[in-house]
C-alpha cells in the first residue's frame, strides 16, 4: 500500500519542484513588470 504512493511522491516531487520554481519566476518577473511599469507612468 505504501511503496506506490513513496514512489509516486519521489517522482512527483521533481516535477512538482521545478513547477514551483515556473511559478515563483513567473509571480516574481509579473511584480517587477507591474513595479517597473508603475515606475514609468508615475515619472
């Protein structure tokens, strides 16, 4: 019962960890465009 559900776990966390990190690029990069942009029409 338990060995499929560790071996998916270890597989999946690759995966799940370099989804994470797209996500957190993607969150990061959105936030300095949105503060860049908000630099540029407040000068």
């Amino acid at each position: 019962m338990h060995t499929p559900i560790e071996v998916n776990a270890v597989a999946g966390s690759k995966e799940c960890r370099v989804k994470t990190r797209k996500r957190a690029f993607s969150h990061i990069s959105m936030s300095y465009i949105d503060i860049y942009i908000a630099k540029t029409t407040n000068s």
